[in-house]
C-alpha cells in the first residue's frame, strides 16, 4: 500500500524540483517575476533556482541587436526630398527598466519604439542640412548627431544605441526620371559643345592646310616658270649660236623639224601653195631659213 502513495509523491516532488530550477543562456540575461513584479535580475549564467508555480524566468537578449529602420522620406534644407532609413545597434542595459517600459511585448516591442525614435531623430537632423551634405560620402558628422538624440530618447527604455548608419539616401522614384533626364541634357549639351569645339579647330586646321596648300603651289608655279624661262633662253642661246655657225645648216634643220611637225596625223590641215617658200628643201632650192611651222594641234 505504501508504494502506491510513495510513487505519486515522488512525481510531485521531481515536478516540483524542475519547476524550481532553471538555466540562463551564456547569451542571455533574466529577471525573476512573481506576480509580474520583479524580485530578481539575473546577469550572469548559470543555474538558478525560483518558487514553483508562483515565479516564473523571463529571458531577453544580452548581445548587441541590430535594427534595420523603414525607408522614409525627409525634406532637407534645399527642399529636396530624399528617401533615407538606417540601421541601428543597440543592447539592453537596464533589464528592470526595459521591462517596465515594454511589458510583455519584450524586444519586439523595443524595436517598434527605436524605429520610430530613430525616424524621428533623422527627420529633425536632416532637416535642418542641405541635401549636399547628405548625398556626400562623409555623413559621419550627420550619423553621430542622429545617434546622439536616438540615445538620449530611448535611455527611458533601458537600452543603449551604440551606433546609427545611414544605409540610404536616394531621390524618390519620381524624381529620379527628372534627375537623369537633366542629367542627360546636361551631358548631350556638353557633348554638343566639344562637338562644336571640334568642329572649330577642324575648320581651323582645313583653313591654315589650304592657305599654305595655295602658297606652296604658288611657289612651286613661280620657281617653274623660272626654271621654264631659264631653259628657254638656254635653248635660244644654243639655237642662236647653232645659227650662228652654220646658217644653212640650221635651216635645214628647222625645216626639217617643221616639216616633221606638219604632217603628223591629226585633226588639223594646212593649206600651202606648191610654190611656197615652205617646200623649197623639197623642190631642191636652197632657202636660207624655213620658217617654223608649230605643232599639229598647238
């Protein structure tokens, strides 16, 4: 008889024993509640023991958590409107006061007030600053002061932000189309203007290329007729001395020469009397001189 009470006893105490006992995580951190008051902040890890059925453990996150905020849009000081959010680090520091402010809802609800402290404090930060300052790549300056008032708003939480970091600065979408296309004016403008340049220096060039082009034919023209006009009176000082020596002979020569030049085949005719001076080496006269009869065609 004995045994059949001493094994439901033994079942009670052994369920008692593990409602009395309990492990906090080496990444945790815990607060003992009865009654939803809190008796007993538990930082470090290790085994613990608690009430049965009237106190219960209530675990949070002893790590640094991340948040990563929602895209919002923010007026800066030039009126230019941009898209912004962040990510932000943040721990608990104060378990007792962390629980007071958020209840059961616990870091899900820390996260929503953080979102929207933070929000916050990059819509006051980035109003008062032109969208230069924003867009550039060195925001340090702009990051700690949003970190400094997300900090100082959420200390009633009993947590700290350890850092903020804007992740996002764009234009909304439907200024992003006006945006590229005054980009796009602005690049087919300065295209336009190298091309016109270009086009300048090209005219410039072709102009200078034709200017010495003429003078150096002109040059070349002149030193030709020189040289034409020198051989000519080379050629009529051989042809003078040639007379000179022989006048008969030159003659023949020339008539030679002219009658060689006369009836060469071509378009063009001459028309001489048989008696004329022109045929006197044919007709076995002697003629002092021939006259020169030009080329055919010239």
């Amino acid at each position: 008889m004995r045994a059949v009470y001493i094994l439901p006893a033994l079942f009670v105490a052994g369920v008692v024993a593990l409602s009395s006992v309990y492990i906090v995580d080496e990444r945790k951190q815990a607060l003992v509640l009865q009654f939803g008051q809190v008796k007993q902040v538990v930082e470090e890890p290790g085994l613990g023991f608690k009430l049965p059925f009237i106190q219960e453990v209530v675990s949070y996150e002893d790590r640094i958590l991340g948040l990563p905020t929602q895209p919002i849009e923010v007026t800066p000081a030039d009126d230019r409107r941009l898209v912004v959010d962040a990510f932000a680090r943040w721990r608990i520091t104060d378990l007792v006061k962390f629980r007071q402010a958020v209840g059961a809802g616990g870091e899900e609800v820390a996260r929503q007030r953080l979102d929207r402290i933070i929000n916050a404090a990059i819509r006051e930060i980035m109003g008062g600053v032109p969208s230069t300052a924003v867009l550039s790549e060195d925001r340090t300056a702009l990051m700690n002061r949003i970190r400094d008032i997300a900090r100082r708003e959420s200390g009633s939480l009993g947590v700290e932000v350890i850092d903020v970091r804007l992740t996002r600065t764009d234009l909304p979408e439907q200024n992003l189309e006006a945006t590229f296309a005054r980009m796009r004016a602005e690049r087919q403008r300065e295209a336009a203007d190298e091309i016109a340049r270009g086009n300048e220096a090209a005219q410039r060039v072709r102009a200078a290329a034709d200017r010495e082009q003429v003078e150096v034919t002109s040059e070349a023209r002149k030193n030709a007729e020189i040289v034409r006009g020198e051989a000519d009176a080379q050629r009529n000082a051989i042809y003078a001395e040639a007379f000179g020596r022989d006048p008969e002979f030159f003659a023949f020569t020339r008539s030679l020469t002219s009658y060689e030049r006369a009836m060469q085949s071509g378009n063009s005719s001459i028309v001489l009397s048989p008696n004329s001076e022109f045929f006197d080496y044919m007709n076995g006269v002697t003629a002092p001189v021939a006259p020169e009869v030009p080329a055919a065609g010239q």
